[in-house]
C-alpha cells in the first residue's frame, strides 16, 4: 500500500507546469532585475543612458527634464523586459528542468536550491557581459527565487 502511496506522489510533481513557469517568467523576471541595478542607476546618477542604441541617449543637460527621463526609464524597462524574456530563455528553461527533476517544493530548502541553480545559470549565461559577478549570479538567483515563489507547487 505504501508503493502506491509513494508512487502517486512522485507522479503528481507538476513537472511540466514548473518548467513552462520558470521559460515563461524567468528571463523576464531577470530583465527587471538588470534593469533595477543597471539601467536606474544609470539613468539617474550617470549620463542619463541605460547602455542601449546611442539615439536614445539624452547628453545635452538642458533638455534633462523629468518627463525625459521617465520617458528613457519606461523605454529601457521595456527593453531589459523584452530582451531578458528572450536572452533569458535557455538559462530559466534549464533552471525550471533541473529544478522539476529534484521535486523542488516552494520552502525553503526548493527556495535554496532554486537560488544557487539560478544563480549559476545566471554567472554561465552572463559571463560573457561587462557585468560584476554578483550582478551575474544575483539576476539568476533573485529571478529563480521570485519565480519559484509563483512556480514551485506548495509541499504537502
């Protein structure tokens, strides 16, 4: 009776709906995140640029106003937004896969291993960028953890 009992619970892991939440959400969760400690700072404290295309940014002080640089932060949240989806797809897809192959749960020791697969995802995918390695590991990390929260099914 207690084969059936364990057999059932390991076939009711929501596999497929762990790894569809975390290629969903992932990547984008992770552009918000680059966007927060990339883009905001260097819009608000630098030269008024989130390091896209030139024609956006702003150099000339006198036209510096708030609505410009509203303006330049709501482009740029799109931007980190819609790129980290895509640029972030393969790096949260394999987070949400290894993660689904150890039945991780939303508690802390699925939060734990979700922030160290994430974070090593994020340093392997980004390593390639001028970004510091906490940046690279943190923006894995911080978006496996947030994503585990809406993904990872509750442990019974």
């Amino acid at each position: 009776m207690s084969d059936i009992e364990v057999g059932a619970t390991a076939s009711s892991y929501p596999k497929g709906k762990v790894i569809n939440q975390y290629a969903q959400f992932g990547g984008a969760l992770g552009g918000i995140f680059l966007w927060l400690s990339v883009a905001v700072p260097d819009v608000l404290f630098n030269d008024y640029n989130f390091g896209g295309p030139e024609i956006f940014n702003i150099t000339n002080a006198y036209f510096i106003t708030v609505f410009n640089i509203v303006w330049l932060l709501g482009f740029a949240l799109i931007f980190y937004v819609v790129f980290g989806f895509i640029l972030g797809l393969l790096p949260s897809l394999f987070t949400g896969w290894i993660l689904a192959q150890v039945n991780a749960y939303r508690n802390y020791k699925g939060l734990l291993i979700s922030l160290i697969t994430g974070g090593f995802m994020g340093f392997a995918f980004l390593s390639a960028t001028e970004l510091p390695l906490i940046i690279q590991v943190l923006t894995g990390g911080i978006s496996a953890v947030i994503t585990g929260l809406i993904a990872l099914p509750k442990h019974k």
